[in-house]
C-alpha cells in the first residue's frame, strides 16, 4: 500500500474520524499481539481500507484500548476480528517486500554497503511474521509474494506504463478480494478484486507523480520517465483509475459502507489534489539538512514519544530535515474540491453530512 488515504479530520467529521482511528489503532494492536512491538513501525494507512472493507460487510465487535503516546495519551474503541488482522498481514509482508526493492535498487539505507545486512535480516524477520498473520486469516503469504515478485521484471521489461504498474495493482487486488468471505451475505469478490487493482494502479502512479522531480535528481528509475510520460499525463491516468474504482464498488450493498464511501470518494481524490502537479506549491522552508541513519532514529524516536507523527500540525522530519504533517492533525482541505461531484455521497446514511457542501444537487 502507498499512503495514499491518510486522514482527513475535517473531511470525516468526528465520528467516523474515531471509527478510522479504531482501524488504524487495532491494526497496529494486532502485528504487536502477534509479530512483536518493533514490527509495529511499519503500521500502513491504506492497509486500514482492508479492515474497513471487511467492517462494511461483516458485524464486527470492538473493545477498548488503553491510552498510548501515539493519539494524544487517548483510550481507543478498537474493532476485533479478521478485518484488523488481514490489514496487519498486509502492512507487515509489503513492508518486508519493499525493503528487498529498496536493497535491489541500491535505494536509501537498505541499499548502502552499511545498511544491507541489516535490511536483510529485517525484511526476513518481517516475511516470517506475514506467515503467521496470514495463517490467522487463511491466507498463505507467499501467494502475495508470488505477485510481488514480479514487480522488478515488470519495471525492467515493461513497454508502457500500464505493464510497469501492473504487479502491484495485482497484489492489491489480491488483498481487496480477500476482504469478502467473513460474512454470510455473498459480495462479489471479483468487483472488489477489480476495485483493488485500479486503486492499486492510481497509488502506483501517483507515487511516480510525487516522485518524479527527486527521481530524476538521484537517478532513480521513475515508471513516468521511462517511458517518456510527463507527470501531468501520469496524473490524469491515476484520475482515471480511481474513477474505475468508484464504479467497481458503486453497486457493492454494504451493512455500513459510509466510511468506505468516504475513503474512496474523498479521501483519495483530496490526496490527489494534494499531489497535483499543475497546482501551485506552497512555500516550505527546509529545516535542515538530510541527517546521517543513526542521527535520523534519534530524532525520529524523539518525535514519536513526544507524538508529533500524529498530532503535530508541523514538525521537521527525522531523516529527510523536511517540514511534515502529523497524519491525524486536521488538514488543509484547499484541495478538496466540490464533494457534490459525486451525488450518491447525499444518500441516506448521511455519509458527507461533515462535509460542509450544499449537497442539493
């Protein structure tokens, strides 16, 4: 998963605000239950819409977690079941199989003669963990290691975008499929499989769109650039496949699906806005410079203790020395648009009552 639906105070409105958190906070819960506490940091944000997708469907029961530095020192109704343990297995096997790219690429700490042996053992120690949270949801991980795999040839021998984003469209495919099974309603997996793969094609490309300048800075292969696409063009493609994606799930009957509606109708669009090339940047003022491995921990240590990665409205980022936002702070919701572009989000469940718009149309 990419990052691509990180939260939006302000969008979800308080309660479902609560409800997103409870997902978050009970996937993390579930990899310290069953892979240990330092497999906790790679805790993933989109990995949340599996246990949505799965909420949505099947009733789902919550307890209550205790206070944690990570949401303010806040106790957290957190739901139970497959759902947080399906998002837990994907956090943790794409963690492990995004580390072997970075190593094979030569990219970053994984890739540095320093660095190696380190990532190795890690990306191991995560593949064995994704075996056992895959067991606890009938899943065998290397099915999904199967399509990740593919991923390196795909770049290499891709002629066009399409081709060079297609495994990991795939495995995301894979993991919204499995979402359906836990409830005796039947939902048709093959509609999700689709929803999946088109979600997992925009946030594949917008990373490409994100990272296009740096890219060429540091000489890294970038999907866009190798095959001659600008990343405005790269950008109307990821629009395209998250309106295929909305179509995939528009005819899905859910036992609550307003939080999934708000995820795909308006949390990925206003990240994309976010992402917008032709939009005019901000001006942010660089803190510092970049910061060695061992100096970065430090201060990345410092800002998850002191809770700045979720709540801080701005603080300097460990490693890069870049101004970033806490991922529960409100946002900025400039980029947010007219929410009424989609007039089912005016149904009865009230999904976009928080909104703000005049949903008369």
């Amino acid at each position: 998963m990419f990052g691509l639906l990180k939260p939006c105070s302000a969008m979800l409105g308080p309660e479902r605000f609560s409800r997103w958190m409870g997902h978050y906070c009970g996937q993390c819960l579930a990899i310290s239950d069953h892979a240990g506490q330092w497999p906790r940091l790679v805790t993933n944000c989109d990995a949340v819409a599996l246990s949505v997708l799965v909420e949505a469907q099947t009733p789902t029961t919550e307890r209550e977690a205790g206070r944690c530095a990570l949401r303010g020192m806040r106790k957290q109704a957190i739901p139970e079941g497959p759902g947080v343990d399906l998002a837990a297995f994907a956090s943790v096997a794409l963690a492990s199989a995004k580390i072997d790219d970075h190593r094979a690429d030569g990219d970053g700490f994984a890739g540095s003669r320093w660095g190696r042996g380190l990532s190795t053992r890690a990306s191991r120690s995560l593949r064995d963990h994704a075996h056992r949270l895959g067991e606890r949801v009938s899943i065998d991980a290397d099915d999904l290691f199967t399509l990740l795999n593919d991923h390196d040839a795909a770049e290499r021998d891709s002629r066009d975008l399409l081709e060079a984003v297609t495994p990991s469209a795939r495995a995301t495919a894979y993991l919204f499929s499995r979402t359906a099974g836990w409830s005796e309603e039947a939902v048709d997996r093959s509609a999700l499989a689709e929803a999946g793969f088109q979600f997992g094609m925009a946030a594949h490309v917008l990373d490409a769109v994100e990272d296009f300048a740096e890219d060429a800075e540091k000489g890294r292969w970038n999907p866009l650039a190798a095959h001659d696409l600008t990343p405005s063009e790269g950008f109307a493609a990821a629009g395209g496949f998250l309106d295929r994606l909305r179509d995939s799930l528009a005819d899905l009957h859910w036992r609550e699906g307003s939080l999934v509606h708000m995820m795909f109708a308006h949390l990925a669009p206003h990240a994309m806005a976010r992402i917008d090339p032709e939009r005019p940047k901000e001006h942010r003022t660089r803190y510092g410079t970049p910061k060695g491995f061992f100096e970065g921990l430090c201060a990345a240590s410092f800002v998850c203790c002191t809770c700045q990665w979720c709540w801080a409205s701005e603080f300097q980022g460990p490693w890069s020395g870049q101004p970033r936002e806490g991922c529960c702070h409100q946002c900025d919701c400039s980029g947010c648009g007219d929410c009424c572009n989609c007039c089912s989000c005016c149904g009865e469940d009230g999904c976009c009552g928080d909104c703000g718009c005049d949903c008369s149309c």
